[in-house]
C-alpha cells in the first residue's frame, strides 16, 4: 500500500487530501460490487467527517482519494464533546 497526503487551503478552510493505492494486488477481472469495508469508508468519510471518497479499481489494485474538511471536522469533534 503507497499512501500520500497533504493539506491544502488556508486556516478555516483547509483539506485534508489522502491518496492510498495498493501495490502487487491481484488483477480485477470487472468491478468488483462494494464491501463492507468500502461502505463503513464511505460512511465514515462522508457523513461523519463531511468529506468525500472518490474509488477507483486499476489493473493494480484499489486506489481511493478523501478529501477532509479540516475546520469540519475539529467542529464535529467539539460539538460531540460539549454535548457528551
């Protein structure tokens, strides 16, 4: 597995960007139907986070790309910390 990552944006508005792509993975014949683990992704990064997953199935392996709200994301947290 390669994974990057950055931070894009000012102060308030920032991004968290991940790419992760495996490596040496088998060959996929046709698009493989979602798993658990790619849908608790996608939950977890869209409606948690209030980001986005964009994945793509390459002769290689999985790649994916999340994109994370960074201000968002700290506001979820404390918002569910003050109210716990």
């Amino acid at each position: 597995m390669q994974v990057d990552w950055q931070v894009s944006g000012e102060q308030g508005d920032g991004l968290l960007i991940i790419d992760g792509c495996e490596l040496g993975g088998p060959s996929l014949p046709a698009q493989p139907s979602p798993g658990f683990g790619s849908r608790l992704l996608r939950q977890a990064i869209t409606h948690e986070l209030g980001g986005e997953l964009a994945a793509r199935f390459e002769p290689e392996g999985v790649c994916c790309t999340m994109t994370i709200p960074i201000e968002s994301a700290g506001r979820r947290r404390q918002a569910g910390g003050a109210s716990a």
